[in-house]
C-alpha cells in the first residue's frame, strides 16, 4: 500500500484527508495524465469512466473528479449511481482508457472512496497507482496544463443502467426463469437500488426490496450484507425462497435461506464450487479464498476433492491468485466473489444470479445446498488503532497468540491483521465450541488494546 492507494483503491472520510475536493481534483488530473500517456492512439483523445453510489458527498467528489479530469485534455463520461461492477463493465464495452467509482463500499455515508479500473475491466494494476501516487504527492501534476481547445469535456451515459441489467441477465442460463421464486432483495440503499429490482423482475422473480430509498445518509445504515436481520425477519414472514443482500457499492453478496439463516460468502462460494465440479465447469479442479476463508470451507472443499488456494484479504489479491493459477471461481466470506467467467470483478448481482441458477436447476432448498459445508464457530472483533505496527513484531502479543494456537490445536486458527481501508486491528478466531473461541478472541483483543489499541 502507499499514502494514498490502499487495498482497494483510495479511502477516507469525506472532505478530510485523502478526500477532500482539492485531492480527489488531483487524483483525477493525474489519472487522466496516466491515461494519456499510456493511450495507444495518439491523437485520440482518451476517455474516463465515472459512476458513483448514492452517498451525499458522492455530488461533490464526482464535479471534483470531472474538473480534473477535463483539465488534463481528457473526456469524461458520467453514469450516475450505478455499482462498481457495473463501471467495470461499461469500462470495457465502451472501450474507455478507464473507470472510477466513487464510493466507500460497506463503509458509512460519511467515508467516501475512489475505485480505478484499466480499460480492460480490471482495478487498476500496482504501477498504475504508484504513477498517479506519484504525480499528486510530488506536486509534478500541477505544472502540466493543456489549453484552450485541448481540454476535455464530459457528458451523462443515459443508458449505462440498461447496458448492465443486460449483461447481467446474461450470464443467467439461456431458456430459464425464475417463474414463481419469491425473491427479497436487501438494496443497502446503495447502488443497486435501481438496477437489481428490475432484473430479478424481469427474469420473472415475485420480488420485494427493503432498503432501496437512498437519501445520501442511509447508506449501509443496519442494512445490505453486514446487517441482515431485517431481510431474515421479511424472508421467514413472506415464505421467500431467498433473500439476497447487497452491499452500498454492489460488489458484495450474502444471502438469507428460505428458512431465514444467514449464509457465509464461503458457503455461497462452496455450494457454486460443487455445482461448477458437478458440471465440469471448474476450471483445473481450484478455487481461490483468502486467509479469512472458515476451516470449515477448506474442510468441505477437500472432501469433494477439489483445491484451495489461499490469498491475502482483497479482491485485487484474490484476482491475481485466480489469473496466477487459471481458477474461475474465488471470492472472500465477506461475499466478495468473482466468477471470472462472467465478469472481471467481484459483482454481487451476477453472483445470486449463478445461486438462483442452482437452485432453479436442481429444484434444491437453499438450506439444503447449504450443507456442502460445516460453518465453524467464528468471532471477528475490530479493535480501533492509531498506528500499524508489524504485529510480528510485538512480543506480548506474538506470546498470546502462541499460546492461542496451542490452545486450539487442529480446531480452530487465529488470525490478526490490520485492516486494509480503516484504523482497525481485526482479531479473527475460530475454534470447535463458541464458548471457547469467545475466550480467546476477547483474551487477544485485550492484548491488542494493551499493545496497540
């Protein structure tokens, strides 16, 4: 990571540090800059991308964005509040130099990000962002300044939101429905308030949305994927087949069973790594997770013989582990999931679609498909830091882990990592009996506070 780029792009509260107008102006013009330089047709004036959620500041950053991008002799092409996915997509189709997304993700309203993917869909690689780092924090940006008929201009997509329920609806098997599924959506009021009802309508879904009335502020307010408990309580009082949850960006999925439990990204991931096996669909018999991935999933996975390997936390990190080893499924448990046959990026739309998809195909309970894999007791704790020493490093917690993990044996792990976006230490564990795995997570947080907190 750098001081501006991140694990996934650039993150900060709104209008302080990293995002406020002046930076995100710079962080455009260099963008564009980039662009320009590494354009291949010179003389063609290159294009940029950008959609946004539906955060209050997401106004403010995107006229800063466009300022500075059209300063620098470069188009911009806006699509309003569309999901991630969605900008790495039309990104692609319409052949642009890139795309930016404004958002924070699952973060709240008043965080605020910047997301850059390449012209081929994918976030922006290492030395991109190290070159547009680069240009903003040296200042070399400020002296370049094309003139008069050299500057760009920018214009609205109208029907960038129709282009991607289209590409969404097909990656849905040909000839099939969703005739007579009753279907909950959970739209995080984010991005894919708009978008995700009509495309689980017009695929002929009975479906209902909660939190799909974006105000700026209500954003992943005790909604969308890490807040499910209103999506549990409308599944179980409407008999829906399923509940699907979105994050405020879109890129994220978790999904409620017909009975009203919440499942895991990993087994999301573990029912659509078995259909993929069953079918002859899973690309060198691999699946991609990452370090934050339940034993129980590899457990699961190793059954049905098939291969895990295992990435560091991030979809970019999952991503280069799928291309490394040729995989066409991977995600996170936080339901980040790339099938790459459908899509360069996590997209959250597309992955309940694949789930729907099994379902409809095998005429299977999603509870019942739910128990491919065990789900072993787990407690996530964040512990608020100011700074990030190396953990490695810090002997009284390297003692406590120690004796953690002898502790736990076989059945259980402990994981402590800083998080990649926030001022957090994240003390993971997991263990065969919540009573114990509590124990040790809160006998670790105290040591993370003492140290480090």
């Amino acid at each position: 990571m750098g001081e501006l780029f991140g694990t996934d792009g650039v993150r900060g509260m709104a209008n302080e540090g990293s995002m406020t107008v002046e930076m995100v102006l710079q962080i455009g013009r260099a963008t564009a800059y980039a662009c320009k330089e590494h354009h291949s047709e010179k003389g063609i004036r290159p294009r940029i991308i950008i959609g946004k959620d539906t955060r209050l500041s997401g106004y403010m950053l995107e006229n800063a964005l466009t300022a500075g991008i059209t300063s620098m002799g470069v188009d911009v092409l806006l699509l309003g509040p569309v999901p991630t996915p969605a900008v790495a997509f039309i990104t692609q189709s319409m052949r642009a130099d890139a795309g930016i997304v404004i958002s924070a993700s699952h973060n709240p309203y008043f965080d605020n990000g910047i997301k850059i993917f390449s012209r081929t869909g994918y976030k922006l690689p290492d030395e991109m962002e190290a070159e547009i780092e680069n240009l903003v924090l040296t200042g070399r940006i400020n002296n370049i300044r094309p003139v008069a008929q050299e500057v760009g201009k920018a214009k609205r997509i109208d029907d960038a939101m129709g282009r991607y329920i289209e590409f969404c609806k097909n990656t849905f098997p040909d000839g099939m429905t969703l005739d007579g599924m009753k279907v909950v959506l959970d739209c995080s009021n984010g991005a894919t308030y708009k978008c995700a009802p009509l495309i689980f309508s017009e695929l002929g879904a009975d479906v209902t949305t909660i939190h799909a009335k974006p105000n700026g502020t209500n954003i992943n307010d005790r909604c969308g994927s890490q807040h499910t408990q209103d999506l549990r309580t409308k599944v179980k009082g409407l008999d829906a087949n399923v509940g699907l949850a979105f994050d405020g960006d879109g890129d994220r999925l978790i999904v409620v069973d017909e009975k009203g439990n919440e499942l895991t990204g990993d087994q999301i991931i573990a029912i659509c790594t078995k259909y993929y096996k069953d079918k002859g669909l899973l690309k060198n018999n691999l699946v991609v997770g990452t370090v934050m991935s339940n034993i129980g999933f590899h457990i699961a996975l190793k059954e049905l013989g098939i291969k895990t390997e295992v990435s560091d936390v991030g979809d970019r990190c999952v991503l280069e582990l799928m291309q490394k080893h040729d995989a066409v499924l991977g995600g996170e448990d936080s339901g980040h999931i790339i099938f790459h046959n459908h899509h360069t990026t996590g997209d959250g739309i597309v992955s309940a679609l694949q789930l729907l998809a099994i379902m409809r195909e095998t005429g299977t309970p999603l509870s019942d498909l739910a128990q491919v894999m065990k789900v072993f007791p787990q407690v996530l704790i964040n512990v608020e830091v100011s700074e990030k020493p190396n953990i490695s490093e810090i002997e009284k917690l390297k003692e406590a882990i120690i004796t953690a993990e002898a502790e736990l044996g076989s059945k259980g792990r402990v994981l402590i990592r800083y998080s990649g976006t926030q001022p957090m230490c994240r003390v993971m564990v997991e263990g065969p009996t919540p009573e114990q795995t509590t124990e040790i997570a809160e006998r670790l947080v105290a040591v993370v506070k003492e140290t480090i907190g």
